[in-house]
C-alpha cells in the first residue's frame, strides 16, 4: 500500500503558511530557490515581492514622516502656471499655515503644489512633498525641503491623510479630485475625525457643489448634512483659519 506520509507529500506540498496540491506543486524548495542564481529576474515582477515593495514604502514614509509637527495637505493642478492669481493664493496659504504652526505637505510637483511649498519654504517651515512615479516624469520642485518618493497611489494617499489635520483643496484636475472625494469618503464614514476640507476658489468649485447638492442630495445618494463635511472659500485667511481652528489649534 506504500507509506502514507510519502502518498501524502506527493499529492500536497506547504511552503510556510501556503498550501499547494496537485498541478499546483512546484519543484524543489524554498531555500533551493533563494540560493539558486541562475534563474531569470522574473520574480522582481511578481506579487509576492510586489508586497515586500508595498512594505518598504509604508516604513519608509512612516519613518520620514512621523515627527512631522502638525502639517495641511494642500492639494492642487500640477498645471497652474506661476504669476496667476491661482498660484500666489498657494504661495499665501503655504506661508499662512506655516505662520499658524503647521507644516505644508503637498504632491511635490509643479504648479499649485510648488506655489503651497514655496509659501512654506519662504516661511520658514516644514515644506514636504510626497512624489509619485509617473510616465511623465516631474521630479520634486524645489521648494521641497522633506521630500518622499513613492510608487503606489495608495501608500502616498495613505501619508497625505495619516500625517495631516486637514486638507486645502485648490482647483485642480483629476488627481486633486481623487484625493478630495477620498477625504470626504473618510470624514463621512468616520474613518477620520476632526478632518477640515477647505475648497479654495468659488467659482472653479461652484459647479461640483451644485451637482452635489442638486443631483446627489436630492436623489438620496448622500443627506443634506454631508454637504457640510467641506468648506467653500475665497479668502486666504478664512481658509487658514477654518482648517487650523478645525484642526484643533
């Protein structure tokens, strides 16, 4: 009848906590394929390893980032050419939120990002960016004194929320409204408390808030409450003061 325990091992192979039977056994051993050079890089391409990338990012943005003083994220187009009135709103809210005590964490990039960093830098503050890997290569601006690249979208989103008290919102793209309804899923599911989201700019935002209150509150889909989860603003000082008294300063 054979030996049980070796029936057994053929049909079914464990490799720490995973299980693998039939065509799903693979040759040799775990150490055999740590030590053996001679196979392709393939690996580096794979989930399992993938994870281990996830990891390091995590820990290296938890390192960077965790004696940060009380910091705003200040979100924004990458495409606001400097000199517009845009861009010298975030260069006066960078600098405001420095004078109020907090540091300025941003994208990193060009345009509204760079005008938040610049405010902070002049200021004198913590000014952090938080770049990503992009086809389209941007690289930190220069008005970054802490800076942190990343691959993954949801390692950096994670860094935004995690390290800041609020948020500021200036016009912006796709990105800058990713990271907006983000927050505000955040704050409305009580994932996150005490969390300012500021819009800054009426009129860019006027048409997003009517469609929400229009369409989304008076189909049901979200309660007339939810309407006040954000801030409209086109004063600088109002916008400071609402996500830095929110914030609990």
């Amino acid at each position: 009848m054979g030996n049980p325990e070796t029936s057994r091992t053929r049909r079914e192979q464990r490799r720490g906590p995973v299980v693998r039977r039939l065509g799903q056994m693979q040759a040799g051993t775990t150490d055999q394929h740590l030590l053996d050079t001679r196979g392709t890089a393939d690996w580096v391409h794979e989930d399992p390893f993938r994870v281990l990338r996830i990891q390091s990012e995590f820990v290296e943005g938890f390192g960077a980032l965790a004696e940060l003083p009380p910091a705003i994220s200040v979100f924004g187009s990458a495409r606001t050419r400097p000199g517009t009135p845009e861009y010298e709103a975030g260069v006066a809210i960078g600098r405001g939120l420095v004078e109020a005590g907090f540091a300025v964490i941003t994208g990193g990039g060009p345009g509204a990002m760079e005008a938040a960093n610049r405010g902070a830098m002049e200021a004198g503050g913590v000014s952090v960016g938080l770049g990503i890997e992009l086809p389209f290569e941007q690289g930190l601006n220069p008005y970054v004194n802490l800076g942190v690249d990343f691959r993954y979208f949801f390692v950096r989103k994670t860094m935004f929320v995690k390290y800041a008290s609020g948020f500021v919102v200036l016009p912006g793209g796709l990105g800058t409204l990713d990271e907006l309804f983000e927050a505000l899923t955040l704050v409305q599911t009580k994932k996150v408390t005490r969390f300012p989201i500021v819009l800054f700019g009426s009129a860019y935002w006027r048409g997003l808030v009517g469609w929400l209150r229009d369409t989304l509150v008076a189909e049901g889909k979200v309660g007339p409450h939810d309407l006040q989860l954000f801030h409209v603003t086109d004063d600088v000082d109002e916008a400071i003061g609402v996500v830095t008294k929110e914030a609990g300063t």
